[in-house]
C-alpha cells in the first residue's frame, strides 16, 4: 500500500500561497536591506567625506587651578575651526570648558593648550572639533 500525497500537484493548481508569501518575504527583505545599506553609505560618506577637521587628545597634564592638555589636530588645508575641550572634578562637576582655535595652512597641528579652571580638575576630555 502507498500512502496518498496530501500536497496538489503544481502543474495542475500554481504555487501554494506559503510558497507565494515566502517569495514575498524574500523579494521585501532584499529591498529594506538595500535601503538599509543605503543609508548607512550616505550618513558615512557625510560623516567621514564632509568633516574637515578632527582631533585627538593625546594627553594632559593637571594642576591647581588648569589643566595643560595636549591636542593634535588634522584638518584640511586653510580650514579654520575650534576643538571644545573640558575638565571635570573628582565628583563629575565641570570645572572648565573652552573652545581652542585653529587656523592656518597646516594640515596637522600639534598644540599644548592651557585651560583654566575654577577647580581642581581630575580629566580633561576632548568634546569635539568644528569647522568655521
């Protein structure tokens, strides 16, 4: 005895509609991931393509009342800008913020900047470059 097939033959009734939907499922999946890459290209290219400056703290150096904080920035050539760089006290409290230009035809600049504060401060932390 064989046992009967409970499935209908294709060439007489097309596809099943599981089949039908996971086709669907696939082909939408493929489009979101596409968009999805998509996007994740341009906001890179913006981020990485327009930002003409950046910097790195390389190191500070703590005292009483500033903290000498060592910058390194690159930049394209004849851009000018700031670098924001702030220091904290032990508890967390801000204790000083300032904004460092940067002008010039260097593409690299190496500076050791002085900031001042109005309490002792334990870090000194790099918040962010900016072109003008």
């Amino acid at each position: 005895m064989s046992t009967a097939s409970t499935r209908a033959p294709e060439s007489r009734y097309g596809r099943s509609s599981d089949e039908r939907a996971d086709r669907t499922l696939k082909i939408v999946g493929a489009v979101l991931g596409a968009v999805l890459l998509a996007v994740i290209g341009w906001f890179g290219y913006h981020y990485v393509g327009q930002n003409k400056i950046s910097g790195e703290l390389i190191g500070f150096e703590l005292a009483e009342d500033s903290v000498q904080v060592h910058l390194e920035v690159r930049k394209d050539a004849g851009v000018t800008g700031y670098c924001t760089v702030r220091s904290q006290a032990e508890d967390g409290d801000e204790v000083g913020r300032a904004d460092f230009r940067f002008d010039g035809d260097d593409t690299r600049v190496d500076k050791v900047v002085t900031l001042r504060t109005k309490a002792a401060g334990t870090t000194a932390e790099l918040l962010g470059c900016h072109a003008d």
